[in-house]
C-alpha cells in the first residue's frame, strides 16, 4: 500500500505534544512559569478534523495547564487527553484493547524517544521534519514542516483531501 | 492591466488577521491565556496609508482582544474592524453595497481557506509568501514575506509609492 | 577613510530602537500590552562600550516602558535616551550643538524613515542587514546581522577592536 | 586522542546559560520584566544525564530567577548552579580543587567572552554554532546547532551514546 492509500485509510489521528504541536521553545517567566509556542494552522486542522468525524487524542509526557486547556479549547473532549504519561506504550494498549482500533486506521504524529515504542505499533507514524533521526527512521511519513510550525495540519490536511473533506475550494 | 497598475488604483485596503498581520505562532501562557505576535513595520505602514486617506479594514474569523486593541491603537475606526467572523463573503456583500466599492479599488490580503470566496470578487488578492497554495492560485500578487513578518507593509507600500504618498525620502 | 579607520574615530555611539536593539516582532497579550524582543549579546556590548569610555545615546520613537527600563537596567544615563521623538533630526541639532560632536565622531545605526535625516548628518550612518533599501543606499556600513539579532553589538565591537579596548582574549 | 574518544571520556558537564541553555532573545515587558527562551530538548538531555550518573553543573553571569527555577526544576541540585559569577575561572578552581577533577573527563559548553578562561581549563571545550569566532577558536567541537535550540542536548547525546548510556532505542 502506498504511502497516499495509507492516509485514505486513517480514521484516529494521535498526536504528542512537545516537539509536534508545539516547538521546542520554552519561554521563562521569573516566577518560573513557561510558555509554550504552538500553532494556529494546526488548531484549525484538528478542529475540521473532529468536525469531518475523526477521532483525535492527545498522548504527552508534559502537563502543562495553558497547553490543556488550548487543546480542550480547540473541542478536544478531556477524555481524550492523556497527559503526564510515562509510558505511552500503555496507554496504546489501553485505547486499542477498548476500542478495538484496526491499527492500518491509526496515524500517531511523535518527535522524540519517548513516541518511539507506540510508533512501532500504530499503521501510519509520522513526524515533523526536526524530529529525532530514530524517529525519522521508522516513519511512513516525515513532513516537510517542523515541530509547531503546522506539521499536524499537514498531515491532517492529506487524511482529510484523500477523503473528499477537506472543503470544496 | 499590469500589477503596478493594478496597485496604483487601490483606494481601499481589507486585511485578515492570523496569517497575515500576525504569524501562525501561538504563545500559550499556564492560565491558558494566548499571545499572539504581529510586526512594528506593518504598523507603522497601516498608521500612514490613513493619513494618506487610504481605507483599511479588517475582516478576521478571530476575536483576540490584545489584537483588536492593537489595530484600534494603531487608529483603525472600530467600525472598520471586523471580528468573530463566520462567512467573510458576506461582510465583502454588505460593505460593497454600503460604500459602492469598485472592486478594482479593493485589495484584500489573506493567507487561507476562509479568504477564498471573498478574495475571487475583489479586484487585487494578494497573500503573504506562507500562504496555503489555494490561495496562492488565485492572487495577482504573492509577497515575498511571511505573514507576520511586515507582508501588509509590503501591499502597502506599492500602493503608496505608486500614488507619490510614500514620503518623500 | 576608508570603513575600518572610521570606526576607529568613533567616540559616541546613537541608536534607534525599534528595528535596531529589537527585532520587528510585537507580541499582543490580551489586555492589549505589547511585549519586545531585545538581545544580550547587544546588551553585553553597550555595557562594555559605556565601562571603556564610549557615550551612548538612545533616540527612539516608540515610548515602551519595559524597553526603557531595560536600556536603564544596561547603564545607560535616563538623560542620555530620547524616546517619543517625533522628530529625530531636531534631537540631532539639540544634542550636536550642546556637546559640539564632531560628525566624523558619532556612529547613528537605524533601520527606517524616521531614521533617514539625522543618518545624514553622521560620519558614521550603520544599519542591520534587514532595514529598508532607502537607508542601506546612503550608509558607510551594513551588519551583516538583523535588528534585534546583535547588530549593535556587530559595530561597538569593531569601534572597540580597532581601539584596542574589547579585551585581552 | 580523536573527537570521539573525547566525549567518551567525559564524567562531568559544565554549561554556561546565556546564549547556551538560552538563545540570545530578551522578551521584555512592559514592567520590565525580562522573558528567556529555553529548548525543551536540552531540559529532556540534563534529565537524562543526571539519571545515568553524570555530574551537571550551571555557571552562569546572569541571575535570572525564572531560569534558575527551571534548573532546578530539571533536578540539577541548587548547590551545582553557580549563578551571578563574574570571573568563572575562579569558580573553576574552586570546583577543580574540591572535587579533584581529572580536566580531560570535564566538557564545558559556553559561547561568549566570559567563558573564554574556563574553556582553556577543561578537557572538552565546546560552543553552539553561533558562539563568537573567538571562542569557536578554543573549541574541540562546535556543535552545529545554535544556542537555546538543542546544542546542550547534542552534545549529551553523545556523551552517553558512546557510553552505551543513552537508551536501548
């Protein structure tokens, strides 16, 4: 199957985080407060994506309150935001195991080591174009764009056009 | 007619907002507060093309109130400022046919998938160079600059020059 | 002269704000506050340069409190920065006929417009690699460096090198 | 011995902060508070680092609260964080003759003037790919990232990949 009938199939399109919907940039206050940058294309992607009737989760190692509550924002329902994770290998099995997902359906978008293992399992990996060199290589799809700079949308924006969903501009 | 022309007979000036007066970034502070980023140069362009008795409005599908003060700061008349916008065509009808605008005389500068309809009915559709390519398609002029990084000020001092109201540097 | 031997005859060094010490980039909190990018490496250099007996003027048109501070934060006097000024060229005549500069002394780096009259009078008009065509035609010198990236740092090192007073390293 | 010998040798990691762990930007607001950018790459390598058994030290000029409490934050002990030191080679001696370090099993990653002296001391002096050319003079390895992008991170990496020490990915 080729890579563009590998996007015609996905139906649930998980994302990390940092690195992917945001750069890598931490902004410090001096309370010790960080911000985080992330990006306005991918917000409006993943809003049409659940419009069209794609499953969208979220998958983090990171915590933070702002990043939540601008994901939940975006109409991600809460439950299917997982953050703080340690081990995003269990948290896959826990979500395939209930919901049964044919993984050739399943897109994951990770940057870094701690996507490494679940990105063995999902049908589709993807990153962005400055994810870690392991990552890259066991992708079925490395984007053009980087981390934060609208790598989701890209890939959101090829599942739904394959789909006849992306608009009729 | 060609591009210099065309910008020679502008006389009214209609900007979206994300993507073109600011760039994609999103800043992301802990109580889920978002900052967004735009460019001193396209300021100090739009303050001058008023003075000059150019009319610039803004027609944006966001509602930022830091952005909404910034454009007002900067003395666009808050009834030109149009916010929260669902379907920007129809504020295009409703404007036209308020002020009997000759679509020739309209530039409008936008960067994405809400601007298409509205940027096929007026006379000079020009985008940033970070444009969806849709767009790009459709524009007589394709600035070199990204949105956010002073496009708007690009638009405006073609126009400006082009009638002698540049200044005299 | 050529450039080197008129950076060494530089005893007092101007600056411009926006464009210069910062990059172009406003980031709008919701309240409507604006935030400035600055650099500490340029920083560092105009500390250096006040410590090893250069005078440094600020002439500005924006009137950004945080920028202030930070600019007094750096050393430099309250009455040596102007800001607000509408008119750069008269703080120019005010300041050149109070200390009776000699122009072949006095370094002006500016990006814009405002800056085009009083980088007439200088014997050593410098600006950073991304200011408009108009001011680039008429300067002795061009940083190879972006506003708000270290260009002032770029040309107090070269003021301070060629008189020996940058260091030992 | 070869540059990767070097890293392999390494038991202690020193890093300066500004222009390092940091980019050289300054967000300054309006109450002239001061913003720093960090990369969360380098805070996911320190992590790291620490955990396999490598001793991490920050000497840093700045005193930046924000950035001390993302330090710690990363678990680097307060009592390793040399912050407001305005001749790092005394540190150096401090710590050399404390802790008895063997020079060639010591990396220190600074990019600037002040971290000249230092970087003469240790075995594996390094700098981001924008240090100043006098620093990238004195160095074993200039990484080719730039500083607050990750250039921390390049060069644990390595570090603990040639000690078998950075995953079994």
């Amino acid at each position: 199957m080729n890579t563009l009938a590998q996007f015609k199939t996905i139906k649930t399109l998980l994302f990390d985080v940092d690195g992917v919907l945001t750069n890598s940039h931490l902004l410090i206050l001096e309370n010790g407060a960080l911000l985080r940058q992330m990006n306005t294309r991918d917000g409006y992607a993943i809003k049409k994506a659940m419009q069209e009737g794609f499953e969208v989760f979220i998958i983090t190692g990171g915590k933070s309150e702002g990043v939540l509550k601008r994901l939940e924002g975006l109409g991600i329902p809460r439950s299917n935001i997982y953050a703080g994770v340690q081990q995003k290998i269990e948290v896959w099995k826990e979500l395939q195991e209930h919901f049964q997902w044919n993984p050739k359906e399943v897109l994951y978008m990770g940057d870094d080591f701690p996507d490494y293992e679940i990105m063995q399992q999902v049908g589709m990996p993807c990153c962005p174009s400055d994810a870690i060199h392991e990552i890259k290589a066991l992708c079925q799809y490395i984007s053009p764009i980087k981390g934060g700079e609208g790598c989701a949308r890209d890939v959101i924006e090829k599942v739904l056009k394959l789909n006849d969903k992306w608009g009729d501009m």
